[in-house]
C-alpha cells in the first residue's frame, strides 16, 4: 500500500495492517493508568488501535490482546463496550 505523507495513518492491532486513522477505533490508556475507548481520537495518552470490524473485535477479546499491549489487566468491560461499538457502527 503506497502511503501519502498529507494523511495519517496507523497500524490496526488484530491484522498488522495499516489503515487510514479516521478507519480506526482507538483504545487509549492515560498516564494515570486508565483504559478508554476513544471514539472521537482526542483523549492524551498511549493509543491502540483496531479496525472496525467483529471478527476482529473477537479475536482481539479472546486473545486478550490490550493486556499484552498495555502491559496492564483490562476488564471484560473494555472489550464488551469495543464489541457494541464495532456493531453499532456495522
């Protein structure tokens, strides 16, 4: 995939493929140690990303993958609330 230098791009957690960020949900923890899902990108602190689709949104619940990422133990709550979205947004 060529990459335009204008847009920002940002590497999907799930497939390691890379998307244009607006395509992308984002998971940040603050440096307080708190786990959001940021909707609306805006939030300071350290961001994960995952593309909006279900399959992936179940791998990443089952492989518990925000826990590797964020070297920290996220609640079922974190990835029940990423599932809804990912569907509400389907």
């Amino acid at each position: 995939m060529k990459v335009n230098k204008k847009e920002i791009y940002r590497t999907s957690l799930v497939d390691h493929k890379i998307y244009h960020k607006k395509d992308l949900l984002r998971i940040v923890k603050t440096r307080q140690g708190e786990i959001f899902v940021d909707v609306e990108q805006s939030i300071l602190g350290r961001g994960a990303y995952i593309c909006y689709d279900l399959k992936k949104a179940l791998i990443l619940k089952r492989k518990k993958l925000l826990n590797k990422v964020f070297k920290k133990d996220v609640s079922e709550q974190i990835y029940d609330q990423i599932i809804e979205i990912i569907k509400e947004r389907g």
